[in-house]
C-alpha cells in the first residue's frame, strides 16, 4: 500500500521534496475533469499552458489544423478559443486526433507546481477508480494536490482527494464535516489526508451526497452562477464508463498511460 498524502493548494508544496512520488493532480471543477474527457475523445494530447499568450503560440507553433484552443479565464470562454472549459465541449468532432492547447485559471498552474515528481497524473470523480487502480500497481508514494480556486481551498477537490484515499487506504476515519468547515481549512495543516477521508465519508457515498457538496462548494457556487450547472452534475459521476483512463503529464503534455 503506497504512502499517501494530501495538499490542500498546490502552493503548500513549494519546500516539499516531491521526487520519487507521484502526483495526483485534481481540478475536478472542471480542469482535470475535461482532460479525461479530451482524451477519452481521442484527443492526441492535452498541452497545458499557464498564460493564454503562451496558448496562442503553441498553437501557432503546431498548425491551426493539428490542434484546438481550449480552457477558461474565470469560468468563461477566452477571446480567440474554439473550446471553453466544459467537458461536453470535449468530443470526438471537437478535438479527435488532434492536439489540445489548453489553460484555465487554476488546474494549469497546479500541474506546473508538480513538475518535480517522478509522475504528475490528473484525476477526477470520473475516473476515480482507474486512478486508485494505477497507484495501487505502481506502489509509489502518493502526493494527491487539490488544485483550489483563486488560491482559496475549494471543498469539491477536497472531496476527490478523499475518495480517492479511501480507494487506497481504506474508510478512517469518519465524522460530520461541513463544506463552509472544509473551505476555511488552514492549507498547510498535517492532517489534511485524514480530514479529506472524514469529508468524502460524510458528503462523497452517495451521487445525492456527492452532488449537492460539489452544487454548494466553492467551485460549484461559482459555475452554478455562470450557467455551467450541468457541468457539474457530469464531474460529480463516480468512475464513469468511457472515462477510465489514466492521464500522465510529462515533458509539457498529457496523453494516456
């Protein structure tokens, strides 16, 4: 059984040593949640970039035909994409068999903080199970990195986090724990493996649980208010299938394990 940890931000990792660990990157509102489903749709690969000019010139350096432009700047489409940042814009029409340049707000950095580890993995509810699948064979220790909003702790990643600590070391401990408790945790408390179980224990069982904690998180309150409601609904499904795939960022891309 690997070793498994929790960042609340990515912003807790900065004096943390991450090589020999594999990273598990989660934005599950909506970065890494439309990554799989990019994938999945037989995108080549997903090229993460942290600013939209650097968006811009990777597209221009691969060829307008060979990719598409995709991501959100606070939830919305940016000026000059052909892709926002929902998963159902992520089809095989949209994106199949070509590259994804992709930015948004919070996952891009994320992914870019974890550079340092032996694997950098993205994960969301939907592809939980295969996650926790691949990190139980590999067996190395486990750094899972909540992506966070605006530099805030966001409850929805948290709750990811959680599930997918069950999934490798069982369901201790368990306990009643708010959305507003999660959100206004100290980022760089020890026990935030621990308190990720005990959250996903009481909110993340049932689709019903799951769905309304991710409906009132941080993340959540803010796509609800920009019209992305569904969006929601679809990164809230547990392993969905179609969807289980494993997808590894290395050397500035993200293509399938």
């Amino acid at each position: 059984m690997p070793r498994v940890q929790v960042a609340l931000l990515p912003s807790t990792l900065r004096d943390i040593d991450l090589s020999g660990s594999v990273a598990v990157v989660i934005d599950v509102l909506r970065a890494t949640t439309t990554i799989i489903h990019a994938l999945a749709a037989g995108a080549r690969e997903v090229i993460p970039c942290r600013e939209v000019e650097e968006a811009f010139a990777a597209r221009d350096r691969l060829g307008a035909d060979e990719c598409a432009l995709g991501g959100e700047r606070h939830g919305l489409l940016i000026p000059g994409f052909q892709l926002d940042n929902s998963p159902f814009s992520y089809t095989s029409g949209t994106v199949g068999g070509k590259s994804v340049v992709f930015t948004t707000t919070n996952g891009t950095r994320a992914l870019a903080a974890c550079e340092s580890a032996s694997a950098v993995v993205c994960a969301g509810f939907v592809n939980r199970s295969a996650i926790v699948d691949w990190l139980k064979s590999d067996g190395r220790p486990v750094w899972i990195v909540c992506a966070g909003t605006d530099g805030l702790v966001t409850a929805e990643d948290v709750l990811v986090a959680g599930g997918i600590a069950v999934g490798l070391l069982g369901t201790a401990p368990s306990g009643p724990m708010s959305v507003a408790e999660v959100e206004s945790l100290d980022p760089a408390r020890g026990d935030a493996c621990a308190l990720a179980v005990q959250f996903y224990n009481a909110h993340g069982l049932t689709d019903a649980l799951r769905l309304e904690a991710m409906r009132t998180s941080r993340g959540g309150s803010n796509l609800i208010e920009n019209g992305f409601d569904r969006d929601i609904a679809r990164a809230a499904e547990d392993s969905r299938a179609g969807l289980d795939i494993v997808p590894e960022f290395r050397d500035g891309r993200i293509t399938v394990i």
